[in-house]
C-alpha cells in the first residue's frame, strides 16, 4: 500500500516507512467518492425502486468486524480476546484494517425506508482480513468468506477446501446460519504449527497481554477520519516492528 500505490502528492506526509511518505486522508477522499453512489441508492430505495440491498467493501467496516471481536453486538474489547500465540497480528492488523466511514455510507443506503414488517434485507461482504465471519448487528447481515491463501487453508484459518459461498439468489438473500459465525479458527480446530511451543509455555505475563489489548482498543476507537491521524502513527509503528505506538 505505501510502495505500490501512487497517492495524490496532496495527501503525502513524511514518516519512516520504506518510501519516506505517508498518505493522510485516504480514507475520507474514498468515502466523498462514494457519497452520490449512496444518494442514488437511497433516492431509489426511497421512491420504492427495490427492496434489499447487498453491499461491498474490501476493508472492514467497523469494529466488531475484526476477526478476534467475539462479541458483535458489545461495543468493548475485551483483552482475553487476544490472549492466543497471534496475539500480536492481531493487534497490529487492527491498526490497518478498516474504517467507521464504511458502516456509516452503508446504512445510510438504507435510512429513511420504511418497509413493512422486516425493513430492507441488506447484506454486506467484507474482505481484507482473510478470516470468515457471518453475522447480523442492527439489520444488516456482515460476512466475510475468504478463499484464503494454502497455507492460511493448511492451519484451518480459512476452509481446507475453497468454496464459493451463495448469501443471494433470484429469490433474494439466503438466510444465515443457524448459527453466527465469529472466530472461524477456533470452531475449526486452526493454529499455527510453528507456535505449538507457545502454546505449551506459560501465558504472556497479564500486564504483557493487557498492553497488547490496550494497543487494540486504541486502534479501534481511531477507526474515523476524524482520528486518522491517530491509526496512521499506528500503523507506521506496526511497520517500524514497534508494538505499541
């Protein structure tokens, strides 16, 4: 993203990534990009012209999206949700993985239809975090079905088998699972080989492991672009090899 990428020279800041730059913003230019794509589809929706909506994103749109939330409907992290051997990826993927800006342009796809007795089915796919969620939070159906990469699919991060993962038809949605699917890794029997050591030592010390949470809750609440700032030193500590900002 920061050596690939050609960002508008506007939105560059110094720092000490690989390419001596940053790009400030982002998020909230893609977001204003975004914005007549979502009056058009309320507009329509207003005036009767469909009934659901299946919306997507390649980043993660609010919190309780990231793969190690175990909660979808708390609004808190709590630190044993972090306490495996990956702790540590965790935490510094959250630094980078999505934004509040998302959820909000996503409901407001919907805001002010009224249409008896269940509303608009809406369904929004996410990806980026290579980790399989489904689950509903205030009428709209969140899932992520990645194909993953083999070895993620090897250590049962993702399914063994790739598959293709039906969720609307020309009958409309596909209702959910039985059950939500949050932590796919843990209902699956995943880990990672090279950590089994880890696993049998002794836990990070509690003052280690709250750290890392701490970093999480952070980088979570930072997830606007009124705070931007705040994930973007995140994010350029996690490429230092820092752990915490």
């Amino acid at each position: 993203d920061f050596a690939l990428c050609k960002w508008p020279a506007a939105l560059l800041r110094p720092s000490d990534t690989m390419t001596g730059h940053y790009p400030a913003g982002v998020a909230c230019k893609l977001a204003e990009r975004n914005e007549p794509s979502v009056r058009e589809v309320n507009e329509a929706l207003c005036g009767a012209v469909g009934d659901a909506v299946l919306s997507f994103s390649h980043f993660l749109p609010r919190e309780q999206t990231l793969p190690d939330w175990l909660d979808p409907a708390g609004l808190s992290f709590s630190p044993g949700w972090v306490s495996h051997p990956a702790g540590g990826t965790a935490v510094n993927f959250s630094r980078v993985a999505g934004s509040r800006l998302i959820d909000e342009q996503l409901r407001r796809l919907t805001a002010g239809v009224q249409r008896p007795p269940d509303g608009v089915c809406h369904v929004h796919a996410f990806g980026h975090s290579h980790r399989p969620k489904d689950f509903s939070l205030d009428g709209v159906r969140y899932v992520s079905h990645p194909l993953g990469y083999s070895k993620e699919r090897v250590k049962r991060l993702t399914p063994e088998v790739p598959h293709l993962k039906l969720v609307w038809d020309v009958d409309g949605a596909v209702p959910p699972p039985p059950q939500p699917l949050i932590r796919y890794w843990e209902e699956h029997g995943g880990r990672e080989p090279e950590l089994d050591a880890l696993l049998a030592s002794p836990a990070r010390p509690p003052a280690e492991r709250q750290r890392g949470a701490g970093s999480m809750r952070r980088n979570a609440q930072s997830w606007h672009c009124g705070t931007e700032a705040s994930m973007q030193s995140s994010a350029i500590a996690a490429q230092a090899g820092r752990s915490d900002p």
